[in-house]
C-alpha cells in the first residue's frame, strides 16, 4: 500500500493585483550614476539659492529668491522633493529637478504626491541629456525613499516631454484640458477691422454684447473676499468625498497658493446661499500679447451646476469691467464644467491655447514599503484618470 504526501504550500508570495495592473507603467527605479565628474544628492533648503540661480541662468529669467522659497518651502504640504547634479571641482549646481510636495483626497484618505515644477541643467555644461536623465532618476527615487511621495505630476507638459519621459520614467497622460473662452468684448474684433477708430464703437458694441448675457444666480448671492476663511476647511470636507480623487482645497492650502502668492494678483470669488458657503472661484488677470485676459485656475462646486454656473456668470462679468476681453477656463471634455460653458452666450474653445496634457508617473521607489498594497491602489485609480479626478489649473504651478 503506498500513500502520497502533499506538496508542502508554495511559499512564493503572490503579487498585488494593483502591481500587476500598474506594472507596465512603473520605471525601473536606480540611483544616478556618479562619475569622476559629477555627483548627485536631494536637493536641500542650502540649496536654495544655487537651484534659483540655475534656473535663472537656464530660463533667461529674473526669479527671485522669496518667490523661489514661496513655491517651495512655505508650501503648508512640506518641503519639496528633488534631486541635483554638483561639479565636484567647483562645488556648482549643474542640473535639478524639483518638485512641489502636493497633498492628494484618494478614495477617502490623504495621500501625498509631487508637483514636476522645473528641471534645468547648464547650457555650458556637456552631455546635458545625461544629466537630466541621471537627475530625474534621483529625482524618482529620492521622492519615495526619503519623502514617502507614490506618485509624481505635471501639467502643461509636451509631447516631446511625454515621448521621452514615458520610455525612462514611465509617464502616462491621466488627463487633458481643453480651454474654453467667454468673449467679455468685442474690441479685439473690431481693432482687426476698424484699426484706430476700433476705440469709439467699443462701449457700443460692449453694452449690445453684454445685453444678452442671461443671469445665472439661482438664488446664490456672491461676493469678492481677500482670503480664504475657516469657513473653506469645511467647503472642502463636505465636496471631496463627491470626486475619487482631488487635491487638498483647505483654507491654509488655499491661501498659501494664491493669496501669499507674490507672482500675481488672484480674485477671488464665493456664492452663498441662505449665508451658507457653496463654493468659491478663482481668477488672475494678466495680458497676453496686449490683450487683457482672465484665467479661471480654481472652481470648487461640488458637482452641483448652480453654484458653478452662478461663479463663472459673476467671474465673467466682474472681469469685463476690468477691460477684460476673455474669460478662459480649462476643462475635461465631457465634465460638469464643459456643459456650463457650452450654456453661455459668446463661448467657445479657445483657438490660441493648446491642449493641457497633464502627466502621471508612479514613483516606485528602491526600499519595501509596509503600506504598498495602499500605494499601489491608488496609483492604479490616478492611472485611470479621466473624470474621476478634480483637477483645474490652479492644481499646477500654471503661470507661477
């Protein structure tokens, strides 16, 4: 009579099936490569100012160094994340990539993320692709190692960036943002036809124009106020559960980003309702080309069509009183914000703006992490992109 034994239990762990799913995008995480040359390390608040003069230097700009601390050291998120290449004969900053640390609402808890802001690496140095290249991977790597950052973004990228980004570093398009425009005045129009005398028919033409705006109150009243009160911690609590995924919109986030902003001036916009808070927008006015324009960067609503309707109706007409002769606003094709737009008179996509391509990556990291079953969920629900994200582009360094 002969028995047969069991085969002992596989001891072999089976994978996450998020990691199975995220898989195929996922880098392959590696430290940079020093050489005789260069070295690489996370970039650190002494490195402030060597990291703002290189970007000056890379981008032929005037930045200035409160403004460079402002956008990334009084973040209330924390300290950013990054990674730069040093000379080692010199001691010089030679490459960077940095990153804002940005809080994320993830299918109910909180979730951190990093903000791709800029990359630089010296013109007068050799092998730049190179250096770029080793920098990003530091960049990866530093941001989940020693920041605890799953998941890296940005807004406004190319398709050059995404072409190559997406063979080192694993970059995926999550969403795309169309931009819309509200014509506020009739005066670019004329000025194309009438030249010079544009300016005397212009208040005529303005007033038939704005005679057939339909209000949109609903009963909200709104007001313009200067700051964000304690009042908005409890506007973002009782929306983000509405959306799989947004980032924070608490006061304290809110008022670093666009009232302590030194860049420029924001409006800001609240309806109410029965004295009750329902949701806010916000809106910088700037020139493009000679042309006065107002850009919508925050619209918090919480889905209900009233509220947002009645905020782009009193940001458009507060706007035109400012001279200016656009209202613009990127959107998702097929959101809540695309139908409100497609409801008001004289609106449009916008033929001078491009499409918005915002990047997604996960950042694996090179160290085991004991909530990676969480991480990689996640990471799976912000590849799917598309409307189950809030996102405008106030939630991107845009035009900071």
């Amino acid at each position: 009579m002969t028995s047969s034994v069991p085969d002992p239990p596989s001891q072999e762990k089976k994978e996450s099936p998020y990691l199975t799913r995220i898989r195929p995008h996922y880098p392959k995480p590696r430290l940079p490569k020093e050489t005789a040359e260069v070295e690489y390390a996370p970039a650190t608040r002494e490195d402030a100012k060597a990291i703002n003069d290189l970007y000056n230097k890379v981008f032929q700009q005037g930045r200035s160094l409160e403004h460079y601390m402002w956008k990334y050291w009084e973040n209330p998120a924390g300290p950013p994340t990054g990674a730069l290449a040093r000379e080692k004969a010199t001691g010089n900053c030679i490459a960077t990539g940095i990153a804002q640390r940005r809080r994320g609402w993830v299918n109910g808890h909180m979730t951190y993320g990093a903000l791709m802001c800029e990359s630089a690496t010296d013109p007068d140095m050799r092998g730049g692709g190179r250096l770029w290249r080793e920098v990003m991977n530091g960049f990866a790597v530093y941001s989940m190692d020693n920041d605890g950052i799953s998941w890296g973004y940005g807004g406004q990228s190319t398709d050059e960036v995404i072409k190559i980004g997406s063979r080192w570093f694993g970059y995926q398009v999550a969403v795309q943002l169309t931009t819309w425009e509200i014509r506020l005045s009739l005066k670019p129009v004329l000025e194309k036809r009438l030249g010079v005398f544009a300016a005397a028919f212009t208040p005529m033409t303005d007033i038939y124009l704005r005679a057939r705006w339909r209000k949109h109150d609903d009963g909200y009243k709104t007001r313009e106020v200067h700051s964000f009160g304690a009042e908005y911690d409890n506007l973002w609590e009782r929306y983000r559960d509405r959306y799989t995924f947004s980032f924070y919109r608490d006061a304290e986030t809110l008022n670093w980003r666009y009232v302590a902003n030194p860049e420029g001036k924001h409006r800001i916009l609240e309806a109410r309702l029965d004295g009750k808070l329902q949701g806010y927008v916000v809106w910088r006015e700037w020139m493009d080309s000679g042309t006065p324009i107002a850009t919508v960067l925050d619209l918090w609503h919480g889905k209900d069509q009233g509220v947002l309707e009645c905020l782009l109706d009193a940001a458009r007409r507060k706007a035109a009183v400012q001279g200016c002769t656009f209202l613009r606003f990127a959107v998702q094709e097929g959101s809540p914000e695309e139908e409100a737009l497609e409801a008001f008179h004289s609106s449009r996509k916008s033929p001078y703006e491009r499409l918005d391509k915002i990047i997604f990556t996960p950042s694996p990291g090179t160290k085991p992490d004991s909530h990676a079953e969480q991480v990689y969920h996640d990471q799976c629900t912000l590849l799917e992109g598309g409307l189950s994200w809030f996102y405008t582009q106030g939630d991107c360094d845009f035009r900071d």
